[in-house]
C-alpha cells in the first residue's frame, strides 16, 4: 500500500515530519507530493533541512495567485499525480490552500482521505483557512484531532465517531525532537538585542490587507517598541505594506527575513513575549511557557488559552497587556494540553497502519 502525503505551505512542514517519520519506522511506502504553495527558500526549503524532511519526491511547482487560481492549478496537477500513483491513502495537513486542494480532489476520485488537525474551528467565515478547515473536515475519511474541543465540533458536523482520533498535536512532536537545537543567537547578535527582548509576527489578510487596520496593527506594534525592543521576521504577504508604513523606522523595532524554523523558536523561547496573528505559535508558545498575545478576535485553537500562555488583544488592549508581562504579571506557564507529549506522529501512524490493512 502507498500513503501519499500533500504539504505545501510553511505551517504543514512540521505537522508531516512526525507522521512521515512514524510510517518510515513502520515499513510504510510513502511519496511526498510538495504543491510549490511556498516556494521561497526560507518559506520551505530550509525547513525541510531543519526538520530533516525527506526531499518531496514531487514539486507541482503551483506557486501564488487568487485563492481560485491557486487551489485550482493545485487540483488539476494533483489529480493527475493521484490518478498515476494510485495511492490507498492521501494524508493533508492544516487548514491552507494545498489542504482543501488535495481533499477535494482524492474525494473525487474516491482515494481515501485522513486530515491531520481537524476539527479547529474559529467560527469566523472571514478567515480563508476557516473555509479550508470546514470543508477538508468534510471531505475526510479519516480525522485526527489535536485537542478535545475538535472532536466536540466534528461530532456536532456529523463525523461518525468511528473516523474520529484524539491524537495529540504533531507539530510540537517536531518543537519536543528538536528543542535542544533551537538557536536564535545569529539575530540576536545581528540586530544586537538586548536580553530582554520580544518578538513579532504579523501576516493574516484580516491584519494586513486593509490600510486602515494595517495602520491600527502598525501604531500598535510601535507601542510595544516603546517598551520593549522587537524583531519582527516579515512573512512575504504584506511585506511592502509593512516596510512602507514606517514600522522599522522606530529605534526599537527591528526587522528580518523569514527565518527558518530551528532560528524563530530559538528567538521565541528566549523572548520575553510574543505578538502574532498565526495559529501554530500559540501552540508552541503554550509548550514553551512564553506569553502569547494574540492580535485577533478569535481563535480556532481554545486550549491555547484554557491551559496555555495564550490572550487574545486588540490593538488598543496591546500596551496593557505587554506592561502587565514585563511587570510579571502576564499570562503564566500552563499544563501542557493532553497528549501533546511527542507520540503524536506515532499514534497517527498507528491507525494509518490499521486503516490501511483493513483495506486489503
Ligand atoms: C498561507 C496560509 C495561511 C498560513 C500561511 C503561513 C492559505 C489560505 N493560507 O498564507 O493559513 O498561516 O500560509 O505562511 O493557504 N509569497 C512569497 N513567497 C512564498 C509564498 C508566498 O512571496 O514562498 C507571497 C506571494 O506574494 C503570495 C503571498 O505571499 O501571493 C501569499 O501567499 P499564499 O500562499 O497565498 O498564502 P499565505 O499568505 O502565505
């Protein structure tokens, strides 16, 4: 039998090493389809390199465009590798374009479909990866959930209780493996920061594409720069909005490339507090016990907050909150989610093993 695993954007890197890694040990036959969603080196192949991936035996070399354009060019190309390799199970990751891509086209093709992070929801219909969730949740065969409010929502959409699995989170496998060779050090010496120090991540189309709020987002982050020195490695959507709005012309706000993933968590893990609008490093700032103020009117992952370091803020709510994490009086050190332990690549590939024997 062949698993045939589609990745293509930075998010879904360290949720598939785990998993692929786990079906390796087991003797599994794989192929890794890479749709070229992110192609910049440091947007995908450095992280391949940190998180010793093996090289994608297939880049559709898709790249950006509309959301139609994108997930459309993406199913065109799947749908011809998935009708050559034939695989017995398909395995998607996350909730971006290369996600719904792949479910929506092994559904057509009656291929089987497991989708690892189900069952997130924010509830906001604004959000692009909202869609994507909903829909690949749908489309699944098979749904593997990160934390127990996402069975909660499967079951409420329907999902037969037998496809459902609770099995922890396989992007902090990747954070628990490779937490000893987490290295910020060439930033921080770099931009010369001093031991105290913060770090930014602005990159959602709800922060960035509307001037108005992109200016609200801006004045905000200069507030913290007032406090606290901040590096904010710049995602390539809204790069030059960013640069032009002035935000890097305060003394203390410090800009970088995107950086790959060994340098960013060794720079979180050793900040004082994090300020983004992304969903995976409230999860791994919940592991690593640094604040996390989150610059968005909701979330898809709750547990972040129930057990972790996790608020959500408002642009003007932000200076409050940072005052209260320097006066140490913050969101503190949680539990740690249940079965976010690293075995969660291992029970995946577990039922992937299950599931494909009860086919033969
Ligand atoms: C995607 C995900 C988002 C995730 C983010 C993490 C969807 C719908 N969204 O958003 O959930 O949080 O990845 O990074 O899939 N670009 C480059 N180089 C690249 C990739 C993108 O320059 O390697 C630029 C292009 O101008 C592109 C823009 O970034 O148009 C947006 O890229 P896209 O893949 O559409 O989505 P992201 O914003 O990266």
């Amino acid at each position: 039998p062949l698993v045939l695993h589609v990745t293509g954007a930075r998010p879904n890197f360290p949720k598939a090493a785990p998993v692929i890694a786990a079906l390796e040990r087991r003797g599994v036959r794989q192929l890794l389809v890479h749709t070229g969603q992110h192609y910049d080196r440091n947007m995908s192949e450095i992280f391949f390199r940190d998180l010793g991936l093996p090289e994608p035996d297939l880049n559709l070399g898709i790249g950006s465009g509309s959301h139609a354009v994108q997930t459309a060019a993406m199913m065109t190309a799947l749908e011809t590798v998935f009708l050559d390799e034939r695989p017995d199970l398909v395995v998607v990751y996350g909730d971006v374009n290369s996600t719904l891509a792949a479910a929506l086209v092994a559904a057509k093709l009656g291929v089987r479909c497991a989708h690892v992070e189900a069952g997130l929801r924010s509830f906001d219909w604004t959000m692009p990866e909202e869609v994507n969730r909903v829909v690949t949740d749908r489309l699944s065969d098979i749904v593997f959930a990160t934390s127990p409010d996402a069975l909660v929502h499967l079951a409420r959409e329907g999902v037969d209780p037998d496809r459902m699995h609770f099995v922890g989170n396989p992007m902090i496998d990747t954070l628990l493996r490779l937490r000893d060779r987490f290295d910020g050090s060439r930033v921080v010496t770099e931009l010369d920061l001093p031991a105290t120090y913060a770090v930014a991540t602005l990159h959602r189309p709800g922060n960035v594409d509307d001037p108005a709020t992109l200016d609200r987002m801006v004045a905000a982050l200069r507030r913290v720069g007032d406090r606290i020195d901040l590096v904010l490695p710049v995602h390539p959507r809204g790069r030059q909005q960013l640069e032009a709005s002035g935000l890097f012309d305060h003394p203390r706000v410090h800009a970088t490339e995107p950086l790959g993933y060994l340098e960013f968590l060794g720079l979180v893990a050793g900040s004082a507090l994090v300020v983004t609008d992304s969903g995976g490093i409230q999860e791994e700032t919940t592991v690593l016990g640094v604040p996390c103020l989150t610059l968005r009117p909701n979330t898809e992952r709750p547990v972040t907050i129930t057990h972790g370091t996790n608020r959500l803020v408002t642009t003007e709510g932000l200076a409050g909150h940072v005052d209260a994490v320097l006066a140490g009086d913050g969101p503190t050190p949680g539990v740690v989610p249940p079965l976010w332990d690293g075995a969660s690549g291992e029970r995946i590939a577990d039922v992937v093993v299950d599931v494909l024997a009860s086919a033969d």
